[in-house]
C-alpha cells in the first residue's frame, strides 16, 4: 500500500503526537490504514508506542480516536478523488 493511501500518526521533536494528513509534519511517523479497526488494533497492540519509539499515553490514544473518527471521512473522500484522477488519466 502507497504512503499516500495511509493516514501518518507523528510524534514531533517537542514530543505531542498527533494525525498528520499532509505527511509533511516533521518529526517520527507510524502509518496506519484509513479505517477505524487499524487504529484500534494499533491502540490495543500499543503498535504505536514501538513505531514512535515513546510511550503514547491513554489520553493521547483518546484523542487520537477522536481526531481519527473525524478525519476519517475526509481521508477517504480524498483517497476516492485520487483513485478518480488515475482512472482518468
């Protein structure tokens, strides 16, 4: 699977770990695939944690969820666009 069709989880420099829809946010980076059941095994296998090298606290998982859950349709939506403009090239 790309890197374009996979949502980028970052932990910056100072340390906040958040959804980095543009892939462009310095800092380390895990990815996970736009659905809400990876983000909930990545959660449940604290994939994350490994992937970011730092422990990533239930609160920031929390919030996560919540960031993900709303994110989610505008991902897909712009994965659906991109598929589009392939087919139509």
């Amino acid at each position: 699977m790309p890197k374009k069709a996979l949502i980028r989880i970052v932990r910056s420099p100072e340390g906040e770990v958040s959804i980095d829809l543009t892939g462009k946010k310095s800092g380390r980076g895990a990815y996970l695939c736009g659905k809400t059941a990876c983000f909930k095994l990545a959660h449940k296998s604290r994939a994350l944690d490994r992937a970011l090298k730092a422990p990533v606290g239930a609160e920031v998982y929390e919030q996560l969820a919540r960031d993900f859950l709303a994110v989610e349709d505008e991902f897909l939506a712009a994965q659906a666009r991109a598929e589009e403009e392939d087919e139509d090239e």
